[in-house]
C-alpha cells in the first residue's frame, strides 16, 4: 500500500473525528438543501438551459486553442496583458518579480481558488509581500492563520461572534457587538483599499470574443478591491474560457442559483483592458496571469476533459458523502470533494492522487445536482480504468486479486473457510478498523434457495 494512502487514511480518520468540521459539513449540507430545492424551479426551462450552457462550455474546451488565441488578441489590443504560466511555481514567481518591479511591497488580495491552487500566500510572504485579505472570512482566516475549509461558500465556516471578539483583540477595539464589529471592518478595508497600489483577483470566465474578464461575487468586496489600485493582477486557470458574450448570462444564473439562491451574483465585473485614455477610474496596468498546471494532463483525456464545464458552484462537494464525513484536507489540495476525485489524480502525481478516485460511493448525488451536467460519477470511474491502465496496483494487489478470483469460479473452494480468511486479511487495512467485514455465505445461491422453499 504506498504511502500517499496511508496519509489520505489518517487525514480522513482526523476529519471523521473533527467534531468543527462535521458541523461546519452540516451547516454546509443543510445550506445547499434550500439551494437547490430551490435552484431548478427558478427556471421554467431549467434543464435546457443547463444543456445550452454545457454545450456552449463544451465547445471552448474542445476547441480552447482557437478561442485563446481570439482572446489574447483583443484582451492585449486594449492594453492588458497576459503572463503564461506553465505551473504553480511559474504563475508565483511572475506575481512576485512583477510586484517588486513596481516597487510594491503590500497589496490587496481577495478569495480564490487559483490563488490557492498556486499557494500564492505562502509564496507572498516568502518573497516578502505583505497582503491583505478582503473577503471577510479570508480577512478572518488571515489574522487567526486558518486556512480556509471552501472557497465556494467560505463564509458559513465563520463562527461570527468568536470572530468578532478575536478582531476587536487584534485591533485594541472597545467592547462592542458582533454587528458593530463587521462595521469596524468594512471601513477598515475600504481605507485599505483606496491607500494599497495593487490588487490580486481570481476570475470566474474569460469570455473570448470580446477579450473580457468575468468575476462574480457577493461581498462588494472585489469591486472594492479592483476599484482603487494602479495595477490589477487577474489569476485564472486557462479552463475558465466561454466562447462568448451572449452566453455569460445562462452561466451567471446558473452560478447564483446554485451557491446562494439568488437569480444572480450580487456583483459582476466584466473587465476588458485597464484604464483607458479618458476614463475616470480602474487600474492604470491590468496583468492576466494565465495558468496551466497540469490541465493540459486532464485535457488529454476525451472523457475527463468534461470536468473543465465546472463553474465552481460547489453543488457537488455539498452533496458528497464522503467529503461530509472526511472533509477536504484529505484531498491534499484545493480541489475537494468530487470534482478533487476526477482531476487531482492529473493536476497531482497520478500515483499519489488516484486513490482519491476510489474514494466514491458512486451514488451519483454529485451528477444529478451539478448546473452543467456533467457526468461526475462516469468520469470517476473513468479515472479508475485510467489507473488499471497505469497500473496503479502493485504487484502484491494484483496477485491477491488473481487468487481470489481463481477461488470465486470454483464453488467447491467458495464453500471452504478460505475465502472468508482471505478476504479479511486482504482488504482488514482499506476497510478500517471501525467496520467488520461482511462474511461469504458457505453456500450456493442454489442451495440456500432450496433450502429456503425445500425444493429438492
Ligand atoms: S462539477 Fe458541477 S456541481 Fe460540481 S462544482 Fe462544478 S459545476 Fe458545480
């Protein structure tokens, strides 16, 4: 059994156990059942615009290379510019070098799932770049050093009057109420914001034909964010592409309906250059750092590919059961839950991820809840064959896997005790120590139905 299992046990048995992560799951669990009960029948036609919406996503997957390149020219005629990052350590060291050749030594960040794919936290301070979260839990989680549970619903994982007390201790406040405190806060981070030179962002859609980007959010605190500085850094995964304008509205409803029951994001940026001669505000220099990390190895994969229609709206990791028990620290990276299974095998090493494949129960809550159709389960179980073909198993797992199935085609070995002893000695590790494994009937299906009926 290799190592990285071993560690993905114990990190779940720790999240089983973790009594604040089971109820933060709860919390989670019962959010997204008013979400989605709610989310079809906002729709009339729901099902068909989730079809038009996974197809338009379809196509600028299967073709990105023709609808980057339209990107890139009207993203950079308009003055913005891009940075290629083959890998997380490309995409932080080009943060870092661009931030210190304009003389930046603090800037303002907001919550996303690239920053933390890239682990730009750790490499800001590391290259000594002071940075100020302003998402409120990222804020939060910031002062405590947590990191944070999802960064699709941060915000539930906040316990708001235990906050409250630990800001009110770090900034020297007077006693006051939790309501007076998230005040305190706002202001503090709009002060920031107008004083800091610079911004990081992530981004929800790159939208070709007109060379934009798209970031939603329901804070204010982005728009805030992007509203002040001289120089915007936008971070995005090269998957986020749409081929155009006029689909961004059904990704948009889809997005809202499915995180927070609204008909759409409270805010929406569509950005298409930096500042232009005779406009009054925006930042003066827009970067767009374009990642890969190792989406092209997802790519590769007709089936597994289709993972890349996700818009993050966390519908499927809510639902999921075993990340309501295990939580996300088991995934051993940023993608969790769900969509984590189908791609963290590619984005991490094959051999130390595919097991997170296995870790499913196949059932299927995950597809029937996800806005873009998307077959979760099927390429699931794709990544399984995948890891058959690599040969994930080792030797010891394939030997005991061919004995057993020599014993189950003879049923004079399947009546003796050794199926049973082989069983449990085989899989005692992978089952836990928490469950006792089920015994084989010592009988046929034939000689138990007779008896049963007394057929003779
Ligand atoms: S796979 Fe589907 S349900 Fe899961 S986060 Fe992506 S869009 Fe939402």
């Amino acid at each position: 059994m290799s190592t990285a299992l071993d560690t993905y046990l114990i990190a779940a048995q720790k999240g089983i156990n973790n009594k604040n992560h089971r109820t933060y799951s709860e919390g989670i669990f019962e959010y997204y059942q008013t979400v989605l009960k709610n989310a079809d029948s906002n729709f009339k036609y729901s099902n068909l615009l989730k079809k038009r919406a996974s197809f338009s996503k379809y196509k600028a997957i299967n073709d990105l290379e023709k609808y980057l390149v339209d990107f890139e020219s009207l993203f950079t005629r308009r003055g913005g510019r891009i940075i290629w990052a083959a890998d997380h350590e490309e995409a932080t060291k080009e943060i870092i070098k661009l931030l210190r050749d304009k003389g930046i030594q603090k800037t303002t960040k907001s919550n996303s799932k690239t920053a933390n794919e890239i682990q730009l936290n750790k490499a800001l301070e590391n290259g000594n770049i002071d940075y100020l979260e302003t998402e409120f839990n990222a804020f939060f989680n910031q002062l405590q050093k947590n990191k944070p549970e999802s960064a699709s619903v941060p915000i539930l994982n906040t316990d708001f009057a235990h906050a409250s007390q630990n800001i009110q201790k770090n900034f020297s406040l007077d006693e006051r109420n939790t309501k007076q405190t998230i005040d305190y806060v706002k202001k503090y981070l709009i002060n920031q914001c107008t004083q800091i030179r610079a911004c990081i962002t992530g981004v929800n859609f790159l939208v070709s034909d007109i060379g934009g980007l798209v970031i939603c959010e329901n804070q204010g605190n982005i728009s805030m964010t992007t509203s002040f500085p001289e120089i915007h850094i936008a971070l995005c995964g090269v998957e986020k592409m749409i081929p155009s304008l006029v689909d961004l509205e059904k990704f948009l409803h889809l997005l809202a309906t499915h995180t927070s029951n609204d008909m759409l994001p409270w805010n929406t940026q569509i950005i298409t250059g930096p500042r232009q001669e005779g406009e009054i505000d925006g930042p003066k220099e827009l970067y767009l750092v374009l990642i890969d990390n190792k989406r092209t190895e997802v790519m590769k994969h007709v089936q597994q590919r289709e993972i890349f229609n996700c818009i993050h709206c966390g519908s499927c990791t809510s639902v999921c059961p075993v990340y309501k028990l295990i939580g996300g620290e088991p995934y051993g990276g940023v993608y969790v839950g769900p969509v984590g299974s189908v791609v963290n095998p590619f984005m991490m090493d094959f051999h130390y991820a595919a097991h997170q494949s296995y870790a499913c129960t196949l059932c299927k809550r995950c597809t029937e809840v996800c806005p873009m159709n998307i077959p979760i389960h099927e390429l699931i179980l794709q990544n399984r064959k995948e890891a058959v073909r690599r040969e994930f198993y080792v030797t010891l797992d394939r030997l005991r896997i061919k004995q057993l199935r020599k014993m189950m085609i003879k049923r004079a070995a399947m009546d003796s005790w050794l199926p049973n002893y082989m069983l449990k000695m085989s899989y005692k590790k992978l089952f836990g120590s928490q469950k006792i494994f089920p015994d084989l009937s010592q009988h046929s299906f034939n000689v138990r139905y007779r008896e049963k009926y007394d057929i003779k």
